[in-house]
C-alpha cells in the first residue's frame, strides 16, 4: 500500500469517524467471508459501517476525529454508526452468534467504553422502539376517555 493511498484511506476514515456516535472494536479471527459478509450486510441495514482496518491507520484516523483513550492491539474490525444503540445491537447480536467474534473495546457515545458496555446499550431499545413507546403513552389518555365516553353510552342506553 503506497502512502498516497495510506492517505486516503486515513482521511476517509477521519471523516467517518468524527460523525460517528459510536465504534466498536472487535476481534475476527477465525471467521470466514461468508460470515463476514453477514455482519455487512447487518450493519447497512442499520446504516452502519463494518471495515477491517490497520491498527496504525485506524489510530491516526481515532486521533483526527478526536476519540483517544483505547488502544487497538493484534487484529481489529471495526463497527460504527451514528446510532449508539444500533450499532451495539449489530456487534452483539453477532458475536451472541459466532463465538469467534468478541468485542474487545469501542467508543460510545464518543466516550471509551469496554464490551460490558456495549453489550448494556445492546440491551436498550431501539430508537422505533422508544417512538412507538412514546406514541403509545400519548394515546392512552385519548384512549381511556373514548372507553369512559362509550361506557358512558352503553349506561344512558340501558337506563
């Protein structure tokens, strides 16, 4: 790889990361392509990003966006995304899977975290989960006064 392209591919990956909320490191070995190719294509579902980087490129590119405080050891892939949650579910629900891919460490929220954590944020619900919580607790009270308008009816009928 000449430095031109080292460049590039830092740049890139600067970019990406300074509007990432969260990335995740995790270990790979041993897995194969077609595996590999399911995480992918998980994590564009969720419109988040899965790249297997050098550890001297992804530390140059960490520092640029201004994340530091975990350090990149032996082989990485990395999982980001601008949603916390998201991305979290992505990396757990696939190691929960595949036994040879651990998460070792990640930033969340753009803060350094370990994989108890990301496994924790995993366990939240998701951004269309809390919106239909939140739609659901604003029709409660429109539903309970049709059901007392109704019970209201049924009574004046019967008297």
């Amino acid at each position: 790889m000449t430095k031109t392209q080292k460049a590039e591919i830092i740049e890139v990956l600067s970019n990406e990361f300074k509007e990432a909320q969260s990335v995740i490191f995790c270990d790979y070995k041993g897995l194969g392509v077609s595996k590999l190719e399911t995480l992918r294509k998980a994590a564009r579902a969720k419109d988040a990003k899965v790249q297997v980087v050098k550890n001297t490129l992804a530390t140059i590119a960490l520092s640029n966006a201004e994340l530091t405080g975990v350090e990149l050891k032996d082989t990485n892939i990395l999982v980001w995304g601008s949603d916390s949650v998201a991305t979290s579910k992505i990396a757990a629900d696939f190691a929960k899977d595949n036994d040879k891919f651990v998460i070792k460490s990640a930033y969340v929220d753009r803060e350094p975290a370990d994989a108890a954590k990301v496994e924790a944020f995993a366990k939240l619900p998701g951004r269309e989960e809390l919106l239909a919580m939140l739609a659901a607790t604003w029709m409660a009270p429109i539903t309970c006064f049709t059901i007392g308008l109704d019970a209201l009816r049924q009574k004046k009928e019967e008297a």
